[in-house]
C-alpha cells in the first residue's frame, strides 16, 4: 500500500539526473570529544539506507548536517545540482494551530514562500505599483512550481494517507495524534524529493501504522537515509546499512539481517588474517633468535627481519555499542490462571465513548499476551487497569491469590521525580538493608558503573530510565510482567538484550510494544483491541494472528 500510485506528482520525472547525497571529510565535535570525523560517504541510485548506531554516537547529529540544519566542524555536504531534498518534521505537535492542507504545501518551501509573499501584498491596502511589479514575480514562480493544483496535489496525499477529507479544510489539533506524523509523511514528499531525509519516523506509530509506512517508503522512489531502531522496519525496506560506530560511517549493502551478518564475518575474516600474521611473526621471529649470532645464516636472519616489519597486524577495535545484561526472575511459580477480567468498562470523564467495552478473559500462567491496536484505541488504559493504577467503571481484574506482578509503564516519568542518585534508587528494591554488593552489580549490569552510580535519576535520559526499571523488576523478581512499550527509547543492543531476557522469562508476559520482532519472537497469543472498546482475542502467535486476518506480515 503507498501513495496514489496513478497520480503523477508523487513520482519524480523520468528525465531527472539520478539522485546523490555526498559528503566529503565531514566531522564535527561537541566538547573534548569528536561525535563523528574524516566521515565521506555517497548515498546513491534511490537506495535506501538505514543509519544506525548506539545511543549518542551522532546519528541525529549528522542527519542535522546532511538537511542543511546544522554546519559541520569541517568539511562539506553536496546535494547534486538540480535534486530536491525533503525532511521529515519530527515535532507532530508544532503545527497545531495551522490548516492541515497548508501544513503540507509547506513542504515546497519555495512554493510555500512566494505564495506566502505574493497573498502579504496582495492583502496590503497601500501596496505601491512596485509592490503589485513583485506580486506578479511571485505569481509567476508560484505557477513554476505547481501552485495552482498545490492544494489538489496535498488533498490526494493526504488522502492516500489514511486521512479524511472532512479533516483537510480543518486544524492540525483535530488531527488524532496517530494521524499527525502521516501529515507530516505528506508534507515531506509534496515537493517530490529525489532525497528523503527520515529521522526515527516510526516513533508514536502503532504497529499497523509502520505497515502502512512500509509500503509508502518501499513504492515511493528516491534515495533515503533513515533512522531507526525497528529491526523489522529496517529489514522490510532498507536496501543498504550505514553503520556509525567509533565515530566512523561504514556503509554494508542489504538488509539489518544482513549487515549484521556482514559485519560479524568482516570482523572474524580480519582476526583470521590476524592471527595468521601473528604465526608468522613468531615464526620468523624464532628463525632470527636462533640465527641471527651465526654468521652463516646472517643475511638469512637480516631478510627475516625485514619480513617482519612488512607484516601488518589489522587494528581490531571493539564496537562502541554495549548490551546490557538483562534476566527477569519470579520468585513464586504460578499455575494454572494468572488473572481474569470480567466485564470490564471504562471511560474517561468527558469522553464521548468509553475506550474500553464489556471487555473478557483470562490469562494463563506463562502466556505471553501481546496486546495490539491502533494509537489511542485504549492499550494503555488496559494496562493500568491490570496494574491497578486505574479503576474500572464496571466489571472486574481478578488477580489470583499468589500473583505478584510487576508493572513497567509506557512513560516512566513519575518513577524519577525525587532527588536521588542511581545508588540510593535502586538500594529501595533489593530487599536487604544496605546491600552494596547487590546494587552495583545490579547497576553494573544494566551499563551504570563508575561515577554514574552517582548521578542523579533526574536527569536520566529516557533510554536510561527505562533501563533502569528493568533494574527495579530484576530485583522485584514478579511472576508476572505487565510492559507498556518497554522498547521506547532504546537502542538496538538494548532491545535485543530484552527480547533474549523475556524469551528466557518463565513468567507471565502482558506487553504492548510496536517492535514486530518482539511481538513476533515472544507472543504466543494475541488480544487486539478495536476502536469502539472491544477486543479480538487470538490464541496463537502473530504471525497467524495476521494470517488469520488477511494481512501478509
């Protein structure tokens, strides 16, 4: 599925030069440290490229760089004469008091300027005759650039989008906030870019919502760089991986499957030649200790030495990305139920509906429950109901005598409000009085060690926060999890250290996540929640879950 696939404007004429984004030595630096530097690298031939690295190596830095927002410390950026560039806005919230049509006709700035521009004068009861002389400039660039058809053109990409027309003529606030980033997707390819610049464009989607994003990306032709921690995503439609790791950018071409073959083998052929230089070091090395006193084999052990020198032992760095070490626990087994909800119904003041209906079943123990649907449609609210931060209107969640779950919310804010350091958070959860040993290596584990055990929870980035209430649950050791989007804000090296942990859980799993990979790798059941607050409740994985319902995963 992708946009308008018989309306000429979404794709870029023919006679267009192919596209090309270069750079050339570029680095840049923030403090004592280099993020990036010497990068030179050309994105090509409507390939698209996933830009991928740790947390902090400068990937969103150099995206800044690549659209023109940011300077480099030195070197150069070069888009290909003739080619357009266009962005993904990251803010879905900044445009709320604007017409939704207008938000996206801004993505053709020139277009959206002297419209801008040519409407100012024109609406200026003392424009002099040089002003209307402008105007008539204005209007004739306006028309260079498809003025005329503008709102046409953004109405039939809005509409592809999945948006209404009832919502074109209206605000940006009236836009669900599931909607927003597909206007914003909309904005981005109105002026029909050769060159798609996409940073973390998954973000807020739900999992239905990236489907449809594949299938924009995947029919839409031009050169795109793309970042994203979405395996899945990445895999479904980057033709190329560009790797930022020890502030070098390496380029593999295929998937993330396999660029992480790739890289896996690259770096076990380089410690084979390795260690085959070092035999034959230690070879020559041995001939010289032996030879170099006899005068007859001097010349002999001369040339040794020099054989030596030439031998080249490759630099084998380890990569910059670190993985957590993560196992969850239970402390007391379940069996049989975990926990039923009957009749379950709630709404929140002032709605117009309740998000949840008559809503029944019962989990298992060691069912892993994949709750699924569109943004706003009430996963959330289930989850806090399961977790008793919320209380139903009617109907019941019956948790059984022995259940102990523990609770990781979607924002963990709340968690991290008083002024304490990593130390003192975790000691609450470890169940012994002044237990030191089991902090740190708990902290430890989890990447905090040194220095930054004592930094404050305040100001824990929201990947840090999350890693640390993994921490809290390891300690807490429940029998059952319940996690609303326990991927938000991590890296890769971090989800993949959580899906191995939950595949080795021996608990009871209730998780809502838009990672496909770990909805695919953990559940073994799946209840989908549909607007107008019932549920579809499959008990299978979801691979069948989707077969089940006509969708090809």
């Amino acid at each position: 599925m992708g946009f308008c696939a018989g309306f000429p404007p979404f794709e870029p004429p023919r006679d267009r030069p192919k596209p090309m984004l270069s750079t050339a030595s570029l680095s840049i630096q923030f403090g004592a440290k280099p993020l990036f530097e010497g990068v030179s690298v050309k994105f090509v031939d409507g390939n698209r490229y996933g830009l991928i690295g740790a947390n902090g190596c400068g990937k969103s830095t150099l995206m800044k760089i690549l659209g023109g927002e940011l300077e480099p410390g030195s070197g150069s950026v070069v888009l290909q004469p003739g080619l357009r560039m266009g962005k993904l806005n990251q803010n879905q919230f900044g445009y709320e008091d604007e017409r939704v049509l207008d938000v996206v006709m801004q993505g053709h700035q020139e277009m959206w300027q002297a419209m801008t521009e040519r409407d100012r004068i024109y609406a200026d009861p003392e424009a002099t005759d040089e002003d209307y002389m402008r105007a008539a400039e204005l209007e004739a660039r306006f028309a260079e650039y498809g003025g005329y058809d503008a709102e046409a053109r953004a109405s039939a990409l809005l509409t592809d989008a999945g948006i209404d027309a009832a919502m074109h003529q209206g605000l940006m606030r009236e836009v669900p906030p599931g909607l927003k980033l597909r206007v914003l997707l909309a904005q981005a390819l109105f002026s029909r870019p050769d060159v798609l610049l996409l940073d973390e464009p998954t973000n807020n989607l739900d999992i239905h919502s990236i489907r449809w994003l594949e299938g924009v990306l995947n029919d839409y032709d031009a050169t795109m760089i793309i970042i994203s921690h979405d395996r899945h995503f990445l895999n479904q439609v980057c033709t190329h991986i560009a790797d930022l790791d020890y502030q070098q950018l390496k380029v593999y071409p295929g998937n993330y499957d396999d660029f992480m073959l790739a890289s896996v083998q690259a770096r076990q052929r380089v410690e084979a030649a390795n260690a085959k230089a070092r035999d034959q070091i230690s070879d020559l090395q041995e001939f010289v200790r032996r030879f170099s006193a006899n005068a007859s084999k001097a010349r002999q052990a001369t040339s040794r030495r020099k054989q030596i020198e030439k031998i080249k032992i490759e630099e084998v760095r380890p990569s910059s990305r670190q993985n957590p070490y993560i196992r969850f626990e239970q402390a007391k087994k379940l069996h049989r139920s975990a926990v039923t909800v009957e009749k379950l119904s709630f709404g929140y003041p002032g709605a117009d509906a309740p998000v949840l209906k008559d809503v029944n079943f019962t989990i298992e123990a060691g069912e892993r429950v994949a709750v699924i649907g569109a943004n706003g449609v009430g996963k959330t609210t289930l989850m806090r109901l399961l977790a008793g931060e919320l209380k139903p209107d009617t109907g019941r969640v019956t948790w059984v005598e022995n259940a102990e779950p523990g609770y990781m919310p979607q924002d963990p804010q709340a968690e991290f409000v008083d002024e304490m350091d990593l130390f003192n958070w975790v000691s609450r959860f470890t169940g012994k009085a002044d237990d030191e040993q089991i902090v740190r290596a708990t902290l430890g584990r989890l990447l905090f060690s040194g220095d930054l055990m004592r930094k404050s929870v305040q100001v824990l980035s929201g990947g840090e926060k999350g890693r640390m209430i993994y921490g809290r649950l390891t300690l807490q050791r429940p029998n059952v999890l319940i996690m609303d989007e326990p991927t938000n804000h991590m890296d890769m090296e971090t989800i993949e250290s959580l899906q191995v942990a939950l595949e080795k859980y021996a608990g009871t799993l209730i998780f809502v996540s838009h990672d496909r990979d770990l909805v695919s790798g953990l559940a073994t059941r799946v209840i989908e929640i549909k607007p107008g607050g019932g549920i579809v409740d499959y008990k299978g994985p979801y691979d069948e879950y989707l077969r089940s319902q006509g969708i090809n995963g």
